[in-house]
C-alpha cells in the first residue's frame, strides 16, 4: 500500500499548542506564523550564512506536511510571534510578503526604474513594498488580465501584457530610451521570464 498524500499549506497563522523543551521565545497559547523553508543548517550555503539558498531546504506543506494538517511541527528559528490583534487575514499571509519584501530590498530600489514580472500575490506585494521604498516608475508585467488590473490599483505605473505587447520597447519609450534598473522576476513561468532582456 502506498503512502498517504501529503498535507499541504504553506502560509498560515495559528496557536502555539506544544513546544518542546528547549524552546524560549514561544509559549503554549501564542499567536504565530511562521517562515515555511526550513534550512538544513549544515551545507556550506548554511554555514557562511546563505540559509535562504539552502541546497537541503524543505518546504512545509511542500516536502512535509504543511498547516492544514491537524498540527504542523515548526522549527522555533522559523517561528514569528504576532501581536494577537493582528487579523488572521494579514497574519496568514506573512510568508509571501516577506518573499516580497527580500525580494525588493535585495539591491538599491530608491529612484530606480523597476520591471516587476508576475502579478501573484508575491509580485502585487512587491509593487507595494517598490512603491514605499521610493522606487521612481514601477512596471508591472503579466498575462493575466485580472492581475494587471489589480497591479493598477497597487499603484504600478504601467502593466503590460508580454504575450500581446513588446514591454522592452514601451518601457525604453517612456523612460526616453534607458532600459529599467531594477528586475524583479516574481512568476513561475517555464524558463525564467515571457519577456527578453
């Protein structure tokens, strides 16, 4: 007989029902979420402090059970203590918003010119987080009609559709012919980005 299918969910909020002994800033009751990628800690990447390139990492909900599980075991390195007046709705959705924000802080946003590709969850956080770190013109790029519109309302610049528009060549026009200064590839499309360099 074969296995049982795993258990997804990948970005939760819940309360704290158990702890194991050596654990010290989470107590039975607490309110938390949690960064779902668990390192290995012992790969060279970890060990010179590269733990988000983990070689070994595995993905609660993805590689093991996740929160829709009864219960869901969390490292404590990958726990977050909330304030209990966080909404759930806001507290649920932590994991992918912090994907946004290392994404955008990762190089020099303020005043730059950036391409945002992939209008996810992950990509439209990412609109939010360039835009309140002073980036000068945002570009949102993406196929799907509905999360170019909802791109719009997140204050993105311009979105353009990359199966129907040549957004290299918009975006040269509009900037007086200097390509954009920041990249930011936000989707899961086979083979990296819909659109060339």
């Amino acid at each position: 007989m074969g296995s049982l299918a795993l258990i997804p969910g990948h970005e939760f909020c819940g309360e704290v029902a158990a702890y194991g002994d050596e654990v010290t800033s989470v107590r039975e009751g607490d309110f938390v979420s949690a960064e779902m990628h668990v390192a290995c800690g012992k790969c060279l990447l970890c060990r010179t402090g590269e733990a988000h390139i983990c070689q070994n990492v595995k993905i609660i909900g993805v590689d093991v059970d996740g929160a829709f599980a009864e219960y869901v075991v969390i490292p404590e390195s990958n726990i977050w203590k909330l304030d209990p007046g966080i909404p759930q709705e806001y507290a649920s959705i932590l994991d992918p918003l912090g994907n946004a924000v290392h994404t955008v802080l990762a190089g020099e946003i303020a005043a730059k010119t950036v391409a945002i590709t992939g209008c996810g969850p992950i990509g439209l956080f990412a609109i939010a987080v360039a835009r309140a770190v002073g980036a000068a013109q945002v570009y949102a790029i993406e196929v799907n009609q509905h999360r170019r519109h909802v791109a719009e309302q997140m204050k993105a610049d311009l979105t353009l559709d990359p199966s129907k528009q040549d957004v290299n060549a918009i975006i040269l026009e509009r900037t007086g012919g200097l390509p954009y200064e920041r990249r930011l590839i936000l989707c899961g499309a086979a083979g990296g980005s819909p659109f060339s360099a």
